[in-house]
C-alpha cells in the first residue's frame, strides 16, 4: 500500500499501471498465490511502488505527459546507462513507471546545455569521467533471502541508522575501519577482505548498483585526494552501503571532447536528481511495505 495524501492506494493500482494492454502480468498474478505473494514482496516491485509515488507527484505539478518518442528515448537511454542487454521496447515494458517519471521530467530541461555548463559539471568530478576509484565498503542486504522479500520501511531505516552510527564513530575516531567492517558489514565477502572491493569505474553498471555508484562518484572534483573519503549510507535497492574512498587514478588529460555525451547525460541525471528531491520534500508519501496480499 502506498499512502499518498488522503488517498489510500492498493498494490492493485500500481500493478495496473505496470501491466501490457493485454493484462499478462494480472492473470499471471492472479493465477499463482505463491508467485504473487513473492512478486509483491520483491525489491522490484518496492522500486515499482516508490515510482509510482514518484510519478502521482509529477502529475500533481501538471508536468506534461511525455510521448512516445521520448519515452522510447529515455528507455534507450536508461538501458545504455546500466547496459542492459534488453532492448528500448522490452525495457519500456519492464519499468514503464520510472521511465516515465524520468522521461517527463527530463523533457522539462534545456534542449543543450553550453560548453561551459559541461565543462563546469565536468570538474565537479573528473573522476566519474575519466578515472577509477580504490574502495572498501561495509555492506548491509536490503533483503530479507530466509523470508524472500523486501525490508519494511522501518527495517530499512534501521539499517541507514545503523551505517549512519558507524560512519559517526569512524569520523570520530572512536572505532578503526577494521573492526567497523566487522561490526557492522552483512556482506561476507568482503568483510572477510576487511571490506576490501578494489577498483570502481562509474561505468560499471553491470555489475554494481547504478544509485551507488552515481553517489560514490558525485563531487569528487578535480585534484587528486590526501585523505580517505567516506561516503554514505547510500541506498540501492538490494544493498545499504557505507563506503571508504581510499584514492583514485585519472586516465589521461581530462578534456570535454573525450566524454562530452556521458557529461551531458551525467548533467541531465544530477539535475533530474535534484528536482525529484526538492518534489518528494514538497508531496511526502509513505510506502508500507512489503506489499504482500
């Protein structure tokens, strides 16, 4: 359920909106209890219901409907953003909602930024562009795999509060990374590396969490780093994380020209970014999840 305003509003009604003209994913719904019920309690549809809650906002601002062209746009660019190996069409079909919350709202900026509001953005963090990134993370699932479901909102919140305690007392100096790792990492598999990852490129989509990393490499700027940089909790959709930025490489001569078309796509994503924040403080919404019928 999603509480938005004085309205009450059903899994029912979020499913409708994610449905094909044919109804496929209803009558497979409602066909199979077992599947609809793990269906509903997945991260994918949480992220679904959050969209949603999302687009009733962009609606509520009588943004215009954005068409077909430019959803199908949006779609390409989003799949080529976190290389999916689904095309435009199917990727519309699979997120329909985000993609058109993004898609209006992206509508809305300038057709072409100049050359010195690239290049501003460009040196707002030149490693995103042209470097890579030496990390250690602590690192908490937001799935509950024994119940195959989502976290609740307020088992999210705990876990941000627990990374957020963590990352109070290392900036304090009151615990070492090392047993901070120990402490407060779910992720065996780095916590046994003491939080050890290795080397993060922005554009590795395909194997990290996209909302990860566009905050790991957000406002890094240009000059190299002297001290280690911790960054968090951010949240993804499967995974909390509280990230130690340990040093960084850049790869040649940072000049506009190299990376001109991921500078203004990363421009597009940080304003579109900053305007969806502003909007959700404005319409706050509440999800009561997981959204098990």
């Amino acid at each position: 359920m999603l509480i938005y305003g004085e309205r009450q509003i059903p899994a029912s009604e979020v499913l409708k909106r994610l449905d094909d003209e044919q109804g496929q994913l209803m009558k497979l719904l409602q066909g199979d209890a077992d599947y609809r019920a793990a269906y509903l309690a997945s991260p994918r549809f949480l992220a679904s219901v959050r969209a949603y809650a999302d687009l009733l906002r962009v609606e509520e601002l009588g943004v215009r409907k954005a068409t077909p062209e430019e959803l199908l746009a949006e779609a390409r660019a989003y799949g080529a953003d976190r290389k999916s190996r689904l095309s435009p069409e199917a990727l519309l079909r699979a997120q329909p909602i985000e993609i058109e919350v993004r898609a209006r709202l992206l509508t809305q900026q300038s057709a072409e930024f100049t050359t010195s509001e690239l290049r501003q953005h460009m040196l707002r963090s030149v490693p995103e562009f042209f470097g890579e990134l030496q990390v250690s993370w602590i690192r908490v699932p937001l799935v509950d795999t024994k119940a195959a479901r989502a976290l609740t909102q307020e088992e999210t919140r705990a876990v941000y509060d627990r990374l957020d305690e963590a990352a109070t007392r290392l900036q304090a100096e009151e615990i070492s990374w090392k047993d901070a790792v120990e402490k407060y990492s779910k992720d065996p598999l780095t916590q046994e590396r003491d939080g050890a990852v290795g080397i993060l490129k922005r554009t590795m989509t395909d194997r990290f969490e996209e909302p990860m990393l566009r905050a790991l490499f957000a406002d890094l700027g240009f000059k190299a780093i002297e001290n280690e940089i911790l960054r968090g909790p951010i949240l993804g959709q499967k995974w909390a994380y509280l990230v130690r930025i340990e040093g960084f490489r850049i790869d040649g001569v940072p000049e506009l020209q190299r990376a001109r078309a991921r500078v203004e796509r990363s421009l597009r994503e940080t304003l579109m970014q900053e305007q969806l924040a502003g909007i959700r403080q404005v319409i706050p919404a509440q999800v009561l999840a997981p959204l098990v019928r």
